[in-house]
C-alpha cells in the first residue's frame, strides 16, 4: 500500500464505500487525495448493505465503474427482481413483489442504469482496485485517526499504526467517512440527534449446499419469512452456496448460542449448514446536527445513520460522496470560492432525513408485525388468512420495494447554488443502444438544449469570465439547461438571471 504523504489537498478518513467513493470523485475531477483506513484486508463475511440502487449506479457509470460491478456481481442483474414472502424459505408463498429496487430498469429511459444486488464488501474491493489504478487517490490500510486540528490554512491529523507508530499529515481538508463511531465527528464536536428501535436483530451468514434446488417461489431478492416463532429475512448472496439472513427479535446471546438453528428454522427443514459469520445489530435512525466545521465535513454513516429497510443507508452515502466531492474539487482546482461548499450540508442533510423518515416507515412493520399463527396451521387455516396478511403485506412494504421516487427524484430545490425551480436530476434519455444522454455530460458543468440559443453565446462569455469549466451539448429536445457535475440542475431556462450571475450562484458565490 502507499506511503503517507505529508501534504495532501483533501485527505479522506475511512476507506469504506463513501470515503472511497469520496476519493473517486476527486479523483475523477484531477485532485490528489489520500485515504486512510484501518483495515488492510476487506472481509467478505459481513455483507452489511447488499442493494446499490439506480441511482448509485448512473453515479458509478461516471467513473467508468458501472460495467465492472455487474461483471463481478454473483447475482446477475437479470437473476431476479421479485420479493417473496413466505411461512419459510421451503414453506407455503403468501404474496409477492415484482420489480423491486430498480433492477428492472436496463434500457428504460427513466435511468442509465439498474439497481444492482451486490453484497457492500464487493463494492470495496472495486473501489479499492479503481484507487488503485487512478494516480490522483492513494490508500493507506493499517493506519488510525487519533486527533485532527486544523487553522486557517489547513488540517493536521495525527494517525497511528498497529504498531505503535505515529504520523502527522497535513492536508488542506478532511473528510470524515469513519462511520458510525466517528473519529473526525467526534473531533469537530457534532453529535448525532435521533432514535434507535430496541428491537434486536441477528445477522447470519452461512454455506448451504444444494439448498437453492429446494427453494420452490424461483429466484428472489429476499425471501421474508413470516413465521410466528423465527420471523425473519434470507437470500442468496451467490448462485452457489452462500446465503445470508437476519432473524427479527433475537438477541446476540440467542444468535451465538444456536445459528445453526435458527437458519433451520427461517429455512423450513433441518438442512446441514456451515455458519461462515454472525452479525448483532440494533437499527439506528441518527442524524448529525452539523455536517461541517471548518475545512473539517462528514460524510456517510459519520453524518447519518438509516435503518436498513428500503436499502438507502448506503447509497445515501455514496450520494454524499459525489456532491461533496466535486464541490471540494472545485475549490482546490481554483474555479468555485469557499461559499460552495456551504451548501453541501444544506443539500445532503435534508436529503439523510428524508431517507431516514422513508426507512422509519419501512421498520413500523417488520415480519414479526405481519405473521400470524394461522399461516403455519392446517391447511384450511392458511386459506382463510392468507388473502388477509397478503393486502396487509401489500399496503405497508409497497413502498420498502419501489421507492424510485425517492431514489431518482429527491431534490436540492431550495439550495442556494440552484435557481429557483430547479435542483432535481436531469431527465434521462437513451441517444441509442447503450448511449446514454449522461455520457455526453462534460465533467464539470455542462449546457444542454438548442445550441442555437442566443444565451449560449452569453453563458460561453460568463463561463470565460468567472473561470468555470463548461461544457455545451447539442440536444434540442431539452429546454436549454444547465447540469452540475453531479448531474442535477442548477439552473432552467424561464428561471430569473442572467447567465453570469446563475453561473456565480451554481459555484456559490453569494452576489
């Protein structure tokens, strides 16, 4: 791995997804960044978030990215995009869904790209091999963030090894992506406001040959067992052998003491399993009161934590990444002032809360809320109450499955570097099999619409003026529109301003 680096531009603490993702960013504007994380290896046993959603996806495509993570992906985006729930894995169907989590969605105009199930730990390693091979990012494994302050000019950490030995690194701003128990949080004096459901949860992850041949529902995303005694969760997480679940209600003393037994019991029969990992966890609903202290910002599970339900936890933080990323990009390549990055916390916190609130919905009912003991009766009695707990399952997880409202359409309308109306993603278009509309996106901003206009003349010379990298895309299609780096709006044309003072609100200037 690399050597430190004394001075950096942006050094980025945490080497999960979004400080990784953070340091593609940057990367992916010309900044040198350097990523500090503790772990030298990434495990594949704790599958943690296993969703990357559309959105995540189309965010990934710019990195060139996108391709190689369907090409690594165990579970092939066409595999599944059903729901089932169930008595048990082999047991009696109840209902289902069909086109859960966007992964339908290859080749529809409303996005570039798909959903996609791959397990977080997969996401890792290609990060990491993309840190690898750009020459701008640089990580650092084995190393540990013990203190940071910082001046007017800069940020100092101190970071320590394994082994005692200690560094100092200097860097012009630190992200903070250190996750849920927070160094850099802790450092600038944040805190987390919120709630955590009591409620305990077990995660299980575990080697069971030949057990797909016996699953009679067909392939899905996730089985849910309502089962009265062991409600729960299971799934695949390859199209070999290996299964992950989570048990609603049990304890880590009960998980530790018998797995094995409660994999039997979400499966149905008493299968012969090799438990590979186990995983207690608590669903946490917290959210930073601030985002930024100086040259100091928080990103990721540093500034939010989502209950898993929905599968936003993650992507969330990718979102994170991609916005605060171009903006301090921005900054260090010299074309937006300071004020930019202002509205980082005034974009992305309103956006952790809503997506928190949307997984608090998705938690009120859980598996253990939706059983009943007559679904594991005779016969006669699942019949009677089964049409009953379908449309009860129906209405309350509707919404945990197709939530591309939320994903595709959240906006940073009312921020103070967009215009007035805008702030929503570019709508999506295919130019041709495969050629997506955001291809043709420069790296920077860009103005899409009728070149022809006679305010493209006007937003060229603004552009000149204030420094600011644009690029102009031919498509008449589009009202003349002007996209940020991270491929939402910041301006439309019937907005008010000119073309240099929207230029200078898109970069943060203040007047």
């Amino acid at each position: 791995m690399s050597n430190p680096i004394n001075h950096v531009p942006v050094l980025v603490i945490g080497g999960g997804p979004v400080g990784l993702a953070t340091a593609m960013e940057l990367a992916h504007h010309g900044v040198t960044v350097q990523v500090v994380e503790p772990r030298a290896t990434v495990s594949p046993l704790r599958p943690r978030a296993k969703t990357t959603s559309a959105r995540t996806m189309e965010l990934f495509r710019r990195w060139g990215l996108s391709n190689i993570i369907r090409a690594r992906a165990a579970l092939p985006v066409t595999w599944s995009a059903e729901a089932v729930f169930t008595t048990s894995l082999l047991g009696r169907e109840i209902t289902r869904f069909h086109n859960c989590f966007g992964l339908n969605l290859t080749g529809e105009d409303l996005a570039a790209e798909a959903g996609q199930q791959i397990p977080q730990p997969a996401i890792e390693e290609i990060l990491r091999d993309a840190i690898e091979s750009t020459p701008h990012a640089s990580l650092l494994t084995g190393w540990t963030l013990t203190d940071l302050c910082q001046d007017n000019d800069q940020v100092t950490a101190r970071i320590e090894n394994r082994d005692g030995t200690t560094r100092m690194l200097h860097a012009d701003f630190i992200v903070g992506a250190d996750g849920a128990w927070s160094k850099v949080r802790e450092a600038i004096g944040a805190r987390y406001e919120g709630s955590a459901d009591e409620r305990p949860n077990f995660n299980i992850v575990f080697r069971a040959p030949a057990l797909a041949d016996r699953v009679p529902h067909g392939p899905a995303v996730h089985y849910w067992v309502l089962h009265p005694r062991r409600p729960g969760l299971i799934g695949r997480l390859d199209l070999d052998d290996m299964w992950w679940c989570i048990a609603q209600g049990v304890s880590e003393e009960q998980g530790n003491a018998d797995p094995l037994g409660i994999v039997r019991q979400l499966v149905g029969a008493d299968i012969e399993a090799d438990i590979l990992a186990t995983d207690p966890w608590k669903a946490k609903l917290l959210l930073a009161d601030h985002y930024r202290a100086g040259r100091v910002f928080l990103a990721g599970d540093a500034a939010h934590l989502n209950p898993p339900w929905g599968g936003h936890g993650f992507n969330t933080g990718i979102g994170d990444a991609v916005n605060l990323g171009w903006k301090l990009a921005a900054v260090v390549n010299g074309w937006a002032p300071d004020g930019l990055l202002d509205s980082y916390e005034a974009e992305r916190k309103p956006i952790a809360a809503q997506t928190i609130a949307a997984a608090a919905r998705n938690m009120a009912t859980l598996a253990p809320e939706l059983s009943d003991e007559r679904l594991v009766g005779t016969r006669a009695e699942f019949d009677v109450i089964r049409p009953v707990v379908a449309r009860a399952v129906q209405h309350t997880k509707h919404s945990e499955f197709h939530s591309l409202d939320l994903v595709l359409g959240y906006t940073y309308q009312g921020s103070p570097v967009v215009s007035d109306k805008a702030g929503g993603r570019l709508a999506h278009s295919w130019l041709g099999p495969g050629d997506s509309l955001y291809d043709h996106l420069g790296p920077e901003f860009t103005l899409v619409g009728d070149l022809g206009d006679p305010l493209v003349t006007e937003f060229e010379d603004a552009a000149r003026t204030e420094a600011v990298p644009l690029t102009l895309l031919d498509h008449p299609a589009t009202s003349l529109t002007l996209v940020r780096p991270d491929q939402h709006i910041a301006w439309t044309a019937g907005e008010p301003g000119g073309p240099r003072e929207t230029l200078r609100r898109a970069i943060g200037h203040h007047n």
